[in-house]
C-alpha cells in the first residue's frame, strides 16, 4: 500500500479496552422452564472450515525466528505515547518479566469498526498463542504490510486470505488469520503500516508477569501510569481465594420471566442477516443476538464471546435448559478461545447468527469443538467489563 497522504490519529475512534475476569467453578441451582414458541424447523450446522490460515506471498520480509514465549497478563493503552521513564517504572515493579510496546486504535477496516494493533512483527510473536507465534510466514506478511485479522472476523466475517480491504488509508491485503487473544484485538498490522494508518504511537504495552497476582499488580500500574489509562486482564494469576468454588442462590440467576422474554426477543429475529460487528436491531453477529436479546429481558450482557463465557455458572449439556447459552471453540489459531455463542432453544436446537451470507436461525447443536454451557447469572453478567 503506498500514500504519502497521513491520516491524523485524533481522528480515529478511541481504543476501547475490555477487561476480562476469570470465570468460577460454581454449584448450581435449577431453574424453572420458561414457557416459549415452538421451533419451526432445524438447518444443518455451518461444516468445520478447510481453508488455509496464512496467505501465499513473493514477498520474503524477515522476521526474526521465535524465541522464548511470554505469556501476556496484562493490557495496558495510554492517553499519550510511553516514555523510556515510564516504562522503567512499569519494569521495576515486582513481578513484571518482560514488557512489549504497542500501537493501538480502533479504525475502519472494510467498513467494519476493528480494533487494530501495530506491533513489531519479530518481538510480538512471542506474546500470541503457541500456533500463532510458530508461523513465520504469517509474520513475515505482517512486515510486508498485510494486515492479520483474527479468525473470526476473517471466517465469519467474510474476509478472505489475498483480499484487499479498504482501510482509512487506500487498502490493505489479508495476509493471515491470527487471533492473539486480546479480548476484543481483531486486526494486527505492522507499525511501519500503523504510521502511514495514522495510529498513535506507543501508547499501548502488553506486560508478562506470570508469577505475580495480576489484580496486585494492576493497582501498583495505576500508582505510576498517567490518569486515563486503562488496564485490561489478560490470562490472570489470580490467588487461590478467586478460584474456589461457589454457591449461586436462585436470585442470581435469570427468572422465568427473564428467560421468557430473552428467547421472545431472540426467536423474533428470525431471519435476519448476520453481519459482523453488529449489535442489532436489524442486523447481528453471533455474541450480539445475544446481548441484544438479553438486554430485551433487562440482563446487562458484555459484548464479545470470551466475555458472554464469563456471565454464570457452567452446567453440561445434558442439563441444559432453554436461555442458557452455548460456546465453541473452534479457533484453530487459538485453540483456548471462545469463538462462538448460541442460544439453546430445547430438544437438542439452538438459536444463532452463524455467519456472513447467512441468517438469524434455529439449527441442531454441533458437538465438535464445544467448550460448554453457560446459565446466564444477571449479576454475573454486569460485573464482566
């Protein structure tokens, strides 16, 4: 891509961070079936994908080769670039082994709003997911100038490996699926294509510290970083008191009027079209059917998948009941991640948005990569920010 043209950064949408929290082991209490309308008709799941994850090219960028794996705990995105002073202050706090500078902005990509990272392609490798991090040839299209979109948008999204893609400056070539693991991270670029993107500088920083409690350590950052700074979770180390198991009281968990009114809300969006990114009320994606829906009932649900996974305690499938929600893994770029959401409807069906080309709609549930059941807490929900 080639413009002397720079876009100014203020006018880029804000980057938004979404902080993730770490999802309990729970005992459970039934809930009490919801009256809801019969399902009309079943339709054949969307088939496993086959294509391939990285996108052929002549042009041989080097990257450096992969060195030791640092697992990232924390997401850090600043009103202004970090200075050198900074960072030794963010360096020198206990538990911090190794820190990565980033840029960071929300821009317009195929004329969907994505959130966009402009990283060094040889020294970030070493903070994605193992199959990720293993790929040269995806980094080395990465300091090519292509642009890597996460699976997800690039599967269901509709973006294929080779297209070109507007972008707020000319186009950008999809050169690989890679989904990092950043909550809401859905495009990487290089930061010589930030620059000419016209993404601030410096001003986001991934932090490894996989021995130190990361709640600790995100209050020691807010001591020493500017105000307006935002840090997210990412694979937290919580102490041993976060992860036992609890009890969830039937007040915490969605009423049968709740539940009835979530499923009205979703069946009668019926029919329309997936479109990534979108939140409704005509139009959706997968995790916003169900944050709309449920919002319709007056449960607050977060936004994304990894997030909707976080929202209540996990039952099996063969105790599932109409308004819980179901998730999938099928991310082969990482594997841990929650990719997917539906809604289960009763006798073996679910309600979704599937995927670009295709429409709101009932269809039997697929048991391939399925990561669980979640039932659907409202108090739960609100705190997952």
């Amino acid at each position: 891509m080639k413009s002397r043209k720079r876009r100014d950064p203020r006018r880029l949408v804000p980057f938004i961070v979404i902080t993730l929290v770490v999802v309990l082991t729970t005992d459970l209490l039934l809930l009490l079936q919801p009256e809801i309308p019969q399902v009309s008709r079943p339709l054949h799941p969307r088939p496993a994908p086959t294509q391939s994850l990285v996108a052929e090219s002549k042009h041989n960028e080097p990257v450096s080769p992969l060195g030791q794996l640092h697992k990232p705990n924390l997401f850090v995105v600043t009103r202004k670039p970090f200075t050198t002073p900074l960072l030794r202050k963010v360096a020198k706090l206990r538990g911090v082994r190794a820190l990565e500078l980033a840029d960071a902005a929300s821009i317009m990509l195929d004329r969907k709003r994505v959130q966009t990272l402009a990283v060094n392609p040889s020294s970030f490798r070493a903070y994605t997911p193992r199959v990720t991090a293993a790929s040269d040839a995806l980094w080395a299209n990465v300091a090519a100038g292509d642009v890597a979109v996460s699976f997800v948008l690039g599967n269901d999204g509709g973006l294929a490996l080779h297209s070109r893609v507007s972008a707020p400056v000319g186009q950008l070539r999809i050169g690989a699926y890679a989904t990092t693991g950043f909550g809401a991270i859905d495009a990487v670029v290089s930061k010589q294509t930030g620059r000419t993107l016209g993404l601030p500088r410096d001003n986001a920083l991934i932090i490894s510290a996989p021995d130190a409690d990361s709640l600790r350590l995100r209050n020691a950052l807010r001591k020493v970083l500017p105000k307006g700074s935002q840090v997210a979770l990412v694979n937290p180390v919580l102490p041993a008191p976060q992860t036992r198991t609890q009890n969830w009281p039937t007040g915490t968990l969605m009423s049968a009027g709740q539940l009835t009114a979530a499923l009205q809300a979703a069946v009668s969006k019926l029919g329309r079209p997936y479109v990534w990114g979108a939140e409704g009320p005509e139009t959706f994606d997968c995790s916003g059917l169900v944050q709309w829906a449920y919002g319709r009932a007056g449960v607050r649900m977060p936004r994304v998948t990894d997030q909707q996974w976080l929202t209540g305690p996990q039952v099996p499938l063969s105790q599932a009941q109409p308004g819980d929600l179901l998730f999938w893994r099928w991310d082969p770029t990482n594997p841990d991640y929650i990719s997917h959401v539906s809604i289960y409807w009763g006798d073996g069906k679910m309600l979704h948005a599937p995927h670009t080309g295709d429409v709101v709609k009932f269809a039997p549930i697929p048991t391939r990569g399925l990561a669980g059941v979640v039932r659907v807490s409202p108090v739960a929900a609100a705190r997952v920010r």
